[in-house]
C-alpha cells in the first residue's frame, strides 16, 4: 500500500514540476505526443461547449476553456514525467534506425498489395456464387 501512495505521490509530484527532463532529447516524439493529447482535449473542450450551448456563459465558456487549459498543462507534464520521457526518447532513436523504402519501392509494394486484395476478393465472389447455386440447386436456400 506504501509503493502505491509513492508511486501516485511521486507523479503528482512531477506533474507540478517547472523544469524540462532531457530538454533536447526525444524532441519530434515528444511534441506529437504532446500534439495529440492537445487535440484530445481541444476535442473534449469543443463536446463540452456543444453540451452546454442553453447554458450560461460561465458554463459555455468557462468550463471548457479550464478543461482545455488543464489538458494542455498534463499533456505538457506528461511528455516530461521522466519514465516516459525515456520512453519517447528512445522510440525516436529507434524510429532514426528504421529503414524506410524508397517513393519506388513504396508504389511497387502498393500496387501489389492493391491487386492481389482485388484478386481475392474475385476468388472469394467466384466461391459465393459457387455456394449459392449449389445451395439453391439442393433447396437449402431459396
């Protein structure tokens, strides 16, 4: 029961940090991770200011906006909590070592791709009508 009053104490304590964990390492990853909780709560502030739109202004406004801002604060916390700073930071590195294929290569693999779904798709229609005559040839389904 102690770790976890320490483990809750210990990220609300970084939560309400000032300073910035590893500043410029894991930069990319950390601000689209950011970016997205942002949008996330810019979402869930919009929802909010749809909901009460009969409401006060206090209630129109007010109270999303402070979803908003405080979407934004844990969003900028979160991506600076260390553990997951590490996290980030590390997935960036392993995203600089990922071989990625050439504009080429891309729309060769895509075209394959394209045709050989269609390619099933024509097999699997062959096998329905197959079925269905079949089926209706016995009387199962009219």
């Amino acid at each position: 029961m102690s770790k976890e009053r320490s483990a809750a104490a210990s990220l609300l304590g970084e939560l309400f940090q000032s300073g910035l964990y590893k500043r410029n390492q894991g930069r990319i990853a950390r601000q689209v991770t950011f970016g997205v909780i942002a949008v996330i709560a810019a979402l869930g502030a919009w929802r909010m200011h749809q909901m009460w739109m009969g409401q006060s202004e206090l209630w129109k406004y007010g109270m999303p906006g402070l979803v908003l801002l405080a979407g934004l604060w844990i969003g900028y916390r979160i991506v600076n909590i260390s553990s997951f700073a590490d996290f980030l930071i590390s997935v960036e590195g392993e995203m600089a070592k990922v071989s990625w294929p050439s504009r080429t290569a891309l729309i060769r693999s895509s075209i394959v791709v394209i045709f050989t779904i269609i390619l099933l798709a024509a097999v699997l229609f062959a096998y329905d009508l197959i079925w269905r005559a079949l089926l209706r040839l016995l009387g199962v389904v009219q």
